[in-house]
C-alpha cells in the first residue's frame, strides 16, 4: 500500500516542493522515516500516532516507511505532521489518493488531532501556486498568510478530522478570500513625525536626501542632540512599499515566524534597531539552524544602529558583504542559504568617549588618544560604504522654546516620492529602483557633471583625500538633490551640497 502527498519546505525565503511518499508493508510493527529529516521532523511519528488515534481512526500495525523527497534536500519544522498523517490514512484506503495529490498541504499535528500554526505559509502557497496545485491546505491560524497570495485557493483547517472529510468528499471548506484592502494598502502610517523635530534643519535636510535615494547615512554629534530622535522619524518620510516588495518581507518574517498573530501582510517599511550587544550570527544571520539576522529583517526597510562604536568590530566589519550586495550568503556543510537584505543603513555615535568633544556647552575631557581609539572602532572601508555623513550640534535652549511649527512629514514625504518615481522610471530597464544602488557604469551615464563641478569635485578630492568610492558617492548624492528639485543635469550647487554630507572624511 503506497500513498503520496505534496508539502513543501523553506530553504531561505524560497519554499521548495517536498514530496511525501508512505509506504504500508507486513512486518514487525515500525514506523520510519528517511530523507534527510531532522530531529522535529522524526518526532512527527508521536504526533502523528496519537493524533490519528485520538481522532477516531484505525493506526496500522504494521511496517510504515515515510521517504521526503527529494532526499538530499534537509527537512526541518512540523509541517509535515499533517501530510503524512493523510498519506497514511490513503495507504489504508480511507483517502482517495487520486484528490490527495492535487494539493499541497502543511501543518503540525496535537496529540488531540488539532492542527498548529507552521512558519512559511507565505512562500510555500507562492510554490504551490507556481506548480498549479488546486490549492493548499494549511492550518486555520496561517489563513490569512497564505491568502495574501492570488490564485491560489486556500484552504484552512483546525483538526484532522476535518481535513479527512474534506477529502472525503463528506464535508466542504470554504476557502480563504484574499483581502483587497489589506493587499493595496502600502501606505505608511508613522506615530512618529518631523514636525515634532525642533531645529536640525541640516540634519532633516540630509535625511529627506537619505529617503528620496536610498543612501545610508551617519549622524555624529553630543548625547541629547537628536540623533536617535531624527532616525526613529525616517520611516514617515519613506516611499510606500510596492506589493511586490511587501510580499518578499512578508516572507522573511514568515519563515522566522515573526509575523504578528492576525497580520497577512507587512505593509509599512520595517524599522530595526537591534542593540549593540547583538553577535555577528544576530546581526547577518545564521546559527546552527541558519534564520535571517537583522539585516535581513530590515530588508525594505531601514536597519538604526545606535551608539555605532559599541558594536563589536567584527560585527560591524560584518556588514560590508550585505550594504555591497543586498543579500547575504550563509554557508554549511550541508546547505548554502542566501537572504535578501536590501536596506539603509542608519547609524549614530557621539565624537569622542564622553561624548562631548563638539559641544559648544561642556567642555570634553577625552585625551587626542582616547578619540583616536574610539572613532577607529569604525573602519574606513565601513566609513566609505556610508554614504551620507552629517554632524548633529546640540539645539540651544532658546530653539526649544520656539512656537513656529515645523514641517510635517507627510510635506517631505510628497517630495521624496516624487524623487523615487524619477528613479523608478529612470531604471525601469534594471533591476535597482534607487540611486544608491547605481553602479559605475550607471553613474557615469546618469551623473555626468559639468567643468566647473568638475573642478570644485576635483578639489574636494584632493584636500580631503577621498577614496574612489567616496568619489561615487558623492555624484549619488549629488543625482539625488537634482531629482528632489526636478533637475534633468547635476549643476555645482548638487555637487558642493553633497560634499558637505562627508564630515567624517574631513576629520580622517
């Protein structure tokens, strides 16, 4: 007696087809399972025991072998509780195997016959639906998950039980409707805005740059400046997420079970902000059984490191292949996962130790040396792949009392979208939607400058002493103010404004 059932496991974001093969002979009594599985996978014969037990069918005593193919592929999680639990019902004729394999099923089995929620609902309905399945069958709580995807029919189930007479043909399920709403709703709602920001005209300047092209940025200046302040109100000046793009972030807090309980869909740009004692496997990623690290969770969105030379240096050298790359590549013995981690980076730090080394009111008592240490906690290289450097003075006391308004962020907000779509349409024939991501060949057919930008960039280059990369940055930059004033050509003024954002190549 042979039966198989279609499922599905994660291997990084992507869900890959698994299929569930059992096999009923005479025997001793036993109950195998081979292809790769790991330890959760392996218990599943407990579970699955007690759960058709409990829920009033007949377990066969007889040898059972369960193959997941294919079987170089490692299985990890309780989502095949449920498939092999139907795949052994249809080896016993209580099941037609003929329906069963037109769906794709998932799901992790109580001892009562109750069916639990699984990670990666999202992206294994995306796989079911580019195999052309009927449909998926999940568990109730992961409904609203996998409906976010179109086209394929979703089914939601509590028990075994009802799984059973589903394909039994005595009992129907209504399937799950995707919801329009929550699918076209990519707008941002933030509870923080820039209208509470008093002063930093410079500071907001260089993060509404920072927004309209995706650049990273650093802010250096004294505690209590308003550095942490300005980087929690970024999100509210960031363009919406497309639906492409809040389906692929869906998917990674899919896959780490992070989506929150009753959320389908992540339609605001994430904000990370993970504290400076993280380790390098909590930051990039992997671990013994590799997950996304932060930098993958910010994917979208915008990755805050606060107090940046507290970082351990070996996790920030860390960062260097994901703010290159986008992705990050994570290798075992057995398997290599690539996550995608496209995000900007923000990062804060004060001038010295003390933090006190450019304000105007307290003196610093830091030594040449103990500044020298501390800024060379941050490499160059890191330095140089950020692209954006501003200093962020303390707001004297008479500001603070200032009653004039400032400006909301849903003003710069309007102008930051205008930006990106000159971007969008710009690079519609590439795969970047953004100027930070413009390679040398696209900077040189997108950021061509006249002689006499030429000659202020010349000179920059040599006091300052930049690197080439600084070189590239600085022409983003400079593309990027154009777009925000609707500039077809960089002119002079683009070009000695983004100068001015790499402050911390005037202090190396």
């Amino acid at each position: 007696m042979l039966a198989k059932v279609l499922s599905s496991t994660v291997i990084g974001i992507d869900a890959c087809l698994v299929e569930v093969e059992i096999d009923i002979s005479h025997g001793l009594p036993s109950f195998t399972t081979v292809g790769l599985a790991e330890t959760a996978v392996k218990e599943s014969r407990e579970r699955v025991k007690s759960a058709i037990t409990n829920s009033g069918y007949s377990f066969p005593h007889d040898r059972i072998t369960v193959n997941l193919a294919p079987a170089d592929l490692k299985k990890e999680g309780t989502g095949f509780d449920l498939p092999i639990a139907l795949g052994i019902l249809s080896a016993t004729g209580l099941i037609s195997q003929e329906i069963l394999c037109r769906y794709l099923i998932l799901g992790e089995l109580s001892l009562d016959g109750r069916i639990k929620p699984v990670k990666g609902s999202l992206p294994m309905a995306l796989a079911a639906k580019k195999a052309n399945y009927s449909g998926i069958m999940i568990p109730w709580e992961n409904r609203k998950e996998a409906a976010v995807v179109r086209g394929i029919p979703v089914f939601p189930v509590r028990t075994l039980y009802q799984s059973v007479d589903f394909f039994q043909g005595t009992n129907t399920i209504q399937p799950e409707d995707a919801n329009p709403e929550i699918q076209e709703n990519t707008t941002h709602s933030a509870d923080n805005d820039f209208s509470e920001v008093v002063g930093q005209e410079h500071a907001k300047r260089a993060l509404e740059i920072a927004a309209a092209g995706g650049h990273n940025l650093i802010m250096t200046g004294p505690p209590g400046s308003g550095k942490t302040m300005l980087a929690r109100r970024l999100p509210s000046i960031l363009p919406p997420l497309l639906f492409d793009e809040a389906i692929e972030t869906t998917s990674i807090y899919s896959v780490t079970g992070a989506l929150g309980s009753g959320l389908s869909l992540i339609t605001e740009r994430p904000f990370r902000s993970p504290h400076h004692t993280i380790s390098d496997a909590g930051l990039i990623g992997g671990g013994h059984t590799p997950k996304p690290g932060e930098v993958s969770l910010a994917h979208n969105g915008v990755l805050f490191l606060d107090e940046l030379p507290e970082f351990k240096k070996h996790v920030l050298e860390v960062l260097r292949q994901p703010l290159e790359d986008q992705q990050v590549t994570i290798s075992r013995a057995l398997t290599t996962i690539t996550y995608p981690s496209n995000f900007m980076l923000i990062a804060a730090m004060n001038p010295c130790p003390c933090g006190f080394f450019s304000d105007l009111r307290q003196a610093c008592k830091c030594t040449h040396h103990q500044i020298a240490n501390y800024r060379a906690r941050i490499s160059g290289p890191l330095l140089d792949r950020i692209d954006i450097q501003i200093e962020v003075p303390a707001v004297p006391y008479r500001n603070l009392l200032s009653q004039t308004p400032a400006e909301p962020s849903e003003l710069i907000r309007e102008r930051v979208v205008k930006a990106r779509n000159i971007q969008r349409n710009r690079y519609q024939q590439t795969k970047i939607y953004s100027n930070s991501r413009m390679g040398s060949r696209l900077v040189q057919k997108h950021c061509p400058i006249q002689p006499d930008s030429e000659k202020l960039l010349m000179t920059a280059i040599d006091k300052l002493n930049l690197s080439a990369r600084a070189y590239y940055r600085i022409l983003k930059i400079a593309r990027t103010i154009a777009d925000l004033e609707a500039q077809t050509n960089i002119q002079s003024n683009h070009i000695a404004e983004a100068i001015q954002y790499r402050s911390l190549d005037r202090g190396r």
